[in-house]
C-alpha cells in the first residue's frame, strides 16, 4: 500500500519554528534538524523532524509557532495551543470535525503534539471530551447520523494521520494486544490506547474491530502478548459478550499476560478475576499502567 508521507518546504518549516529560512539551512547543515533531500537538492521536512528537534532544542524555539501562521485563525490557535486552553480547543476540534474539515483537527493534534503535550493528555484532554459532545448532539437530535459520521471518521484519521509523527522508540519494551469485542465498532479509544503504547515502546499487535474471538489463542501462541487491551463501548448481547471475556481472560492466564479494560461496555460484564484484570478510566491510566 503507497502511503505518502506529508513534508513541508523549508518556508513552512521556519514559519512554525519562528526563524529565517537562512537558520533553518545553518541548523541542517550543521546537522541539528534533519531533513530530506531531494532529487533537485531541496530541503522537505517531516513533523517527525520539527517535532525532534524541538524536543532536543527547548530554548533556540521560544517562538515556535505550533500551526504555520497563514490567516487569523492560526494565530488563534496557535495561542490557544501554547496556552494549553483545552476549552477554546475541543469547541474547535468539535466543530470542524462535524464539517469533516480533517486538515484543522490534525493541526490541532500536531500543534499540541509539538508543543510537548503528552498524548495522554490531547487525548484525556481533548478528543475525549470532543468526541462524548459530538455523541451527546446526535443522542438529542441535534445533528444527523452522518454528521456524527462525518465527525468521529475526521477524527479517526486526524488521529491515524498524527501516528506518522510519533516518536517511537526503536528498542521494545513488550508486546501488547490491542483488541475490541467480536460486536464492537467504536474502536477511536482503542486507536489512542494503542498510539500511548506505542510511544512508551511497546510492541503493539492492533486487531481492533469485531475481533473474532476464534483467532486469539492463535496470535497468544505466535506473538506471546505480555499484555492485553480491551475497549468496549456498547455492548449488545450481555451472555455472549461475557463468554467472549471469559475466554480472552482464561487464554491470558494461561499465558501469564495482563489485562487492562475500558470503557463503558464493562458496566454491563463481570470481572471474575480481579487479579488479573484491571479496569482502566482514562488514556492516563494507560500511560501509568
Ligand atoms: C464515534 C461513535 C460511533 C462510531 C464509531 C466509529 C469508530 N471507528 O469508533 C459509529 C458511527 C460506527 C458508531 C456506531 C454506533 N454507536 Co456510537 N458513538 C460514537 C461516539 C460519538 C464516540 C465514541 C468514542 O470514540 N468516544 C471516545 C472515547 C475515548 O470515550 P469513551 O468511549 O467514553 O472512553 C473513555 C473511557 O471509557 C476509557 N476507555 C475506553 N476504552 C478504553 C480501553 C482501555 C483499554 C482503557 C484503558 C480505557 C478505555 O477511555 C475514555 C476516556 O475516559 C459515542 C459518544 C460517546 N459518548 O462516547 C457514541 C456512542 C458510544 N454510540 C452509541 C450507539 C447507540 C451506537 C450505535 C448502536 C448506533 C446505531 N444505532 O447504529 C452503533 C453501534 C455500533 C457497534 N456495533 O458497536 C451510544 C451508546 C449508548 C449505549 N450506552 O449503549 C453513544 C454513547 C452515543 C449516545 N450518546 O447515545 N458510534
């Protein structure tokens, strides 16, 4: 599968780290942001990159601009990011989401992203709450279906989009399985549980949606998964969903892994092995756990 990875030209580049295009040549010559160098010999750089050089270079980018300043809106948000003014950014996050405008809630995400923000927390913070008001105007009817639609999938790619630019690190601290009930659709807390793996270095094996339960004990026998992760959001048929629990805990006894659960499908499931199962409330608890 082609997958293109988005750059920006060295312009864009000085733009958000708030310097000349002169300094940003000096900084790749002298090898303190990394670039790509293309046939024609043009810098393109990845957000990966800013992001990198922003971590290692606190001071030489107190005037980082955190969205490329093109129009009045930017600078707003741009504002609100570095204030880290949560309110101000799930009304905007919400709002060109239900206008399916991917672009803008993907700025957002990079912005707080570069600004250090830890994932857990743009996604505590941020797509959590932005995406329970979304839920809460189509339950009164306030938008369509496929408004929601249009909402929660800009979303769920904004937030595949940012994946592209986290850092990861390169040794492996474990595997984890990532997985949602054989009836389940709402994978986007899933998506955030595995990204907040990742970035502390987990190997993730993401099934995600309507995982047939059939399949598990084959990927514990392949992969030996330390730990695994299951968001359930809404659960339809209680006695079939608890087997399928039941089954998934017993498999990770036997294996000796972990098992972390969320969401509010586990309201209506019983954890009969509380020392092997822990229920988890926020991406935060992910991060710690
Ligand atoms: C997006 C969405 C969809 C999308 C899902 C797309 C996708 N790929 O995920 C689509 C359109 C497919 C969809 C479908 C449906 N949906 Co829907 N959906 C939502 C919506 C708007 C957001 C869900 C979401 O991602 N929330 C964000 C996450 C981060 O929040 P959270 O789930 O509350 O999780 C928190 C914690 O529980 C925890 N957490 C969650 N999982 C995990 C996992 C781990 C390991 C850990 C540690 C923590 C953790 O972290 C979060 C932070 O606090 C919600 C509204 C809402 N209130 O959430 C409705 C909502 C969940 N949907 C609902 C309904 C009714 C449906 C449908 C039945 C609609 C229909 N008639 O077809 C179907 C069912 C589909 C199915 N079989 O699963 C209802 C559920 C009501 C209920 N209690 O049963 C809700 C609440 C909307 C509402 N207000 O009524 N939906």
């Amino acid at each position: 599968m082609s997958h293109e990875l988005q750059t920006l030209n060295s312009i864009e580049a000085a733009n958000i780290l708030g310097v000349n295009v002169s300094t940003i040549k000096r900084w790749t010559e002298e090898g303190k942001l990394e670039c790509i160098k293309t046939a024609g010999g043009h810098r393109k750089f990845l957000m990966s990159h800013l992001a990198a050089f922003l971590e290692q270079n606190k001071k030489k980018t107190s005037r980082a601009n955190l969205v490329p300043l093109e129009s009045e809106i930017d600078l707003l948000l741009n504002y609100h990011i570095m204030k880290g003014n949560f309110d101000y950014l799930v009304n905007f996050v919400r709002e060109q989401a239900l206008a399916g405008n991917r672009e803008r809630v993907q700025q957002v995400l990079n912005g707080l992203y570069l600004g250090q923000y830890p994932l857990h927390v743009i996604y505590d913070q941020l797509l959590t709450p932005a995406l329970h008001q979304i839920g809460d105007l189509w339950a009164e009817e306030k938008i369509s279906v496929i408004e929601e639609h249009f909402a929660s999938q800009a979303i769920r790619d904004s937030l595949i989009r940012l994946q592209g630019i986290i850092r990861i690190p390169t040794e492996k601290i474990g595997a984890a399985l990532c997985l949602n009930f054989s009836s389940e659709l709402h994978d986007i807390a899933l998506k955030m549980v595995d990204h907040v793996l990742e970035a502390r270095g987990f190997r993730v094996l993401f099934s995600g949606q309507i995982t047939p339960p059939l399949n598990i004990e084959q990927v514990f026998a392949a992969y030996h998964p330390e730990r695994v992760y299951i968001s359930s959001t809404r659960v339809e048929n209680p006695p079939a969903t608890q087997e399928e629990f039941d089954r998934i805990c017993q498999l990770s006894a036997e294996h000796h892994a972990r098992v972390f659960v969320g969401g509010n499908g586990f309201r209506a499931l019983e954890i009969k092995n509380p020392a092997l199962a822990t229920v988890l409330h926020s991406f935060e608890e992910v991060f710690l756990s």
